[in-house]
C-alpha cells in the first residue's frame, strides 16, 4: 500500500503570510459590510457584491503600490 503526500495548499507561501492574506480579506469584507448602507443609500443600485469588488479592487492597488514603493 502505497502513501499519499499532500502538497502544500500554496508553494512558497508561508503559513504566516496565507494568515495574514486571510485576515485581510475578512477585514476587507467587514469594512465593505459597515459601509454598504452609507453607499446604498446614496446609489440604490449599488450591489453589495459590485460594493465588494470596489473596495477589493482598491485595496489591492494601494497595496501593489505599497509593493512598489518598497521594492524601489
């Protein structure tokens, strides 16, 4: 009988900085949810997933910025 080996879920990426990508999702999400109401009230047609993906797409940039800034 043979053994299964597992890989690792992502390679090269260390278990600290899968943690710290994943809290920052949640706290992206928690932000999008406090602040979905303000929006939608002023852009009723606003989804909360369209609100979502704005406020991913942001913080994705500053944070590729950051990247740069420091990379340079």
């Amino acid at each position: 009988m043979t053994t299964k080996r597992h890989r690792p879920i992502a390679r090269g990426v260390s278990g600290l900085e899968r943690e710290r990508n994943a809290q920052r999702e949640i706290d992206t999400f928690l932000h999008a949810l406090s602040s979905y109401p303000e929006h939608f009230a002023r852009k009723p047609y606003l989804s909360f997933e369209k609100h979502l993906f704005g406020i991913m797409t942001s913080a994705r940039a500053h944070t590729a910025d950051n990247n740069h800034r420091r990379n340079s």
